[in-house]
C-alpha cells in the first residue's frame, strides 16, 4: 500500500544513535551496536524517510540486517528534524 516502500540498494539509512550506512550489493545493512528493537530511518531518493524495525540480526558479530526482501519500511511524517 501507499504506506510501505521498497528500498533500493544503495538507499542510505541512519539509526537511532546517529550511525550512517547505506544497503550494499547483497540487500544488508552494516551497523555497529544496533540491538533488535531499535530502527533504521532510510532515505529513499525522492521519497519521505521511512524507518525500518530491526526484528533481528542476521549475524551479530557484524551486526549484519537483512533490510531487503523480508523488512517493511514503513513511511514516516517527514521527520527531516530527527
């Protein structure tokens, strides 16, 4: 529906402790000291940010999310301001 969007690779995100990355080549998202529970905000390219919920991570050593394919990312009122 309108409220969900599809992220591309590349699409950069930003999560709750001010960390940025962005979806590689293989549909994850590498962050350090990101805890299931807590969300990524993505910007989508001329789109409204949408954030992201971490369910859980692929594998917590490397902290890699899988943020392609299995997580909705949900859009957001413009929180340009975050």
């Amino acid at each position: 529906d309108e409220n969900h969007l599809v992220l591309s690779l590349g699409t950069f995100g930003r999560s709750e402790t001010g960390l940025v990355s962005q979806i590689g080549w293989d549909g994850f998202t590498y962050f350090e000291g990101i805890d299931p529970g807590s969300y990524i905000l993505f910007y989508p390219q001329g789109q409204s940010p949408c954030k992201v919920s971490i369910e859980g991570l692929y594998e917590r050593e490397s902290q890699k999310i899988q943020t392609l394919n299995s997580q909705v990312c949900l859009k957001t009122e413009d929180e340009a301001a975050l």
